[in-house]
C-alpha cells in the first residue's frame, strides 16, 4: 500500500508539472482538462504556444483552469488550479496567479544544451533583451509583475518582445502576478520548473557573459560527461569592478581571461569582496593560474557562485527566504548536501552589470533570512541524512558533503545518532 500511494503521488506531481507547462494561461475563457490514469496518460486540450502571434493583447486575463483526477475506473475528481497552486507553492506569501510560456520561444531547443533560468522584474526588460542578443541561446525567463501595476507592465513586456527578434528566438517568459515582492527564490523555481534542457544556470539578469561559458562546456566531452553525471556543478567566477561608476557599461568590459588579469585588483576584483564568504570559496589566486577545472575544497554554507548543473533531480530553492540575503545560498547549501560537488572553470568568467540597489530594504530583509537560514541548515541536514540512511547510501562518497558541512551544527551529531 505505501508503494501504492508512493506512485500514485508521482503520478500526480507528473501531472501538474506537465499540464503547467502546457499552459496558455493568457487565453482568456479557454479551459482545458488533464486526465491521467495510473498508467500515466495524460491529455492535455489547450491552444499551442505557437498559434500565438505577437504583439499579444495585454486585455487578455488569467483564466482559471480545472485538473482532472481519473482513477483506473474511469471515475473523475475536479481540482481547481488554484487548489494546486496552493499547493505547489504553499511556502510562499500567498498563491500567484501564473502564466507558463506567456512567450515560446520559437528557436530549436536542443535538449542538451544550457538554459539560463533567471528572473526579471519590469524595470529590468532591456537588460533580458540585451541578454538574449548576446548569449544566443536558450533563457527560461520568470517574471513577477504586481497586481497594481499589471496592464503598464504587460505593455511593455509585450513591446520588448516584439521588438528583439533575439528575445522570440531564444526566450521562454512565464508571468507571476501576485502583489508580493522580491520572492525570488519561487520565481527562480518557475523559470526552472519550465526551462527545457538538461542543464541550467541560475544567472542573475545583470551578470555579463564576458566569455563563451556555454561552448567552454558544450564542447568538451570530459567536462560534459562530468556534468551529465548530476554530481558536478560549474562555478563561473564573477567580477566586479571596484569604481562602481565603471561596472555600468559592458561594452568596455574585458572579453578574455588575460585581459582581465591585467586590470586585478586595481579596477577589477572578485564580486562582493566585503563579503568574502559569498565568493571566496572559489580561490581566485588559483584561478588566476588555472588552466584545468578544479574542485572547491573549501566550502562554506554562505557560498553562493554562479553555477551551471544538471536539472534532473536537483532540489528547489526553499520558498520561505523573502527578499535580500541567503536565499541564493540556500539554493546552493540543500545543492552541495545532496551530494553534487563544485568545480571552477579556469577560463570562464561573469562581470556584474552595476545599478543601483535599495540599501534600506536589503539590510532588513537579509537580518531576517540570516534567523531563517540558520533553521534551515539544521533542518535540510536532517532531511538528508534521513533520506541518505533510508536509502542506504550513508557510508557512500555521495554523502561526504553532508558529513563535513553538518558536523559543524551543534548536537547534529547527537541527533544523528537516533538515527542510525
């Protein structure tokens, strides 16, 4: 019975991640039903992303869908969307209305290729535009717009599509519309849950490509492989400049690893040097000599590069984490427990976009993630030792992370020892 109900609740998880995805939520009065049986079939009735020309209307609205459960018998059970919804995101402040593929890209997606999932908020729509020029790949775009401000925002979304042939080649937009700001961590987990290859970079909109990361990896087989394996994770070192005047206009930016070199540290430094634990981790006097990938083997749980790894399998980022501070590390801290190791590449490099932030709110908002993220460390480390020992792979290499981070919380160990 409990492998019973095990199955039934995947088949159920399968069948809200698939029936989102498909979604056209901005058709307005189109319902469409979701039907899946325990041998996992589903149908899904809905208006392709295709059919869809641009500009799109921004009078359309969100409409309420209906999930449909079937059972082998052929009886029928209603789920309202924003019962699932509710659901699916019922850590966060209240349930968004949202709006999967509000955009498709109508580019080739390879599946083996690198996404970069990241959220935009409506002042920042020229920074995606000149993103997607530039990277020329796929980007899997969440974009939280404020009830108050929904039909100017929608507008402008709409014109900055419409107007970078970029941006409807290579970009996937999922709309989040709810009057809560800076829920970043949900909106990273939308743009994720969407995105449509194998791997994925949580790339802060900002963050310029000085170098071609994408074919750096791509195009070696090692690296790739390790990749693929789900137990690797690519830092991509980030720079910033230390003028803060400076960092505003990418066009002057260095495009090389010796150029950049030759303006360390004088004008350039590595990001958010006044908080070293953010970054350090990824030893930079090495990188500056590296010309292999080499392992982090110092981490610490503030760490919070930039990254690339394998979708499949990896956690979400915990929702509770509202606004500046932690929420990104968090990400990252439940990533390396799982068992997926961080390694540097040694040509690669980021350059952060400067502009200006709301200092007020962030010193705030960071003072109450820090008393979140200090339960949180506690609990994900009992989380995964418990799924670990249940699953047999305590003694393993897979959970040597877990073992050296977890060590370091008080009565951890003693807590541990009920369980094994």
């Amino acid at each position: 019975m409990k492998e019973l109900n095990s199955g039934l609740a995947k088949v159920f998880k399968y069948a809200i991640v698939v029936n989102l995805a498909l979604t056209v939520l901005y058709a307005s009065n189109q319902f469409y039903t979701v039907g899946v049986s325990q041998n996992v079939k589903s149908a899904v009735q809905a208006r392709s992303a295709e059919e869809v020309s641009i500009p799109i209307p921004i009078t359309k609205t969100f409409a309420e869908h209906q999930f449909v459960w079937t059972t082998a018998d052929g009886r029928s059970t209603d789920i309202p969307e924003g019962h699932v919804v509710s659901k699916l995101f019922s850590d966060t402040l209240g349930t968004p209305k949202i709006m999967p593929f509000f955009f498709r890209a109508e580019g080739v997606v390879n599946a083996q290729d690198i996404t970069i999932a990241t959220l935009v908020t409506g002042d920042r729509f020229p920074v995606l535009s000149r993103l997607a020029s530039h990277y020329q790949g796929p980007i899997s775009a969440a974009i939280h717009i404020n009830d108050n401000d929904k039909d100017d925002i929608l507008k402008q979304l709409r014109d900055a599509y419409a107007a970078n042939p970029d941006m409807q080649k290579h970009v996937d937009v999922h709309v989040i519309l709810d009057r809560y700001e800076r829920q970043f961590n949900m909106w990273r987990n939308i743009a994720k849950l969407f995105m449509r290859t194998d791997f994925l970079t949580m790339l802060d909109v900002d963050f310029y490509l000085c170098t071609d990361f994408r074919n750096s990896i791509l195009s070696n087989r090692d690296i790739l492989a390790k990749l693929g394996s789900g137990n690797t994770a690519l830092v991509i070192p980030a720079f910033e400049y230390v003028n803060h005047k400076d960092g505003f206009d990418s066009s002057r930016f260095p495009r090389n690893k010796r150029d950049l070199l030759e303006i360390i540290p004088d004008k350039i430094d590595m990001f958010h040097k006044l908080w070293s634990r953010g970054h350090g981790s990824t030893n930079y006097s090495r990188w500056h000599d590296a010309e292999e990938i080499y392992k982090v083997d110092e981490y610490n749980h503030s760490y919070e590069p930039y990254i690339v790894f394998k979708k499949d399998e990896s956690p979400w980022c915990d929702e509770r984490f509202i606004g500046y501070g932690a929420n990104k590390a968090a990400c990252l801290y439940e990533l390396y427990l799982s068992g997926v190791d961080y390694y540097v590449l040694p040509n690669d490099f980021l350059i952060h976009q400067n502009h200006d932030y709301p200092e007020k709110e962030r010193t705030r908002e960071r003072r109450y993630n820090r008393k979140i993220y200090d339960n949180f460390r506690e609990e994900v480390c009992l989380r995964y030792a418990r799924r670990f020992i249940a699953d047999g792979i305590w003694n393993t290499s897979k959970a040597d992370n877990l073992k050296s981070q977890c060590s370091k919380i008080r009565n951890f160990g003693k807590t541990l020892e009920f369980l094994l």
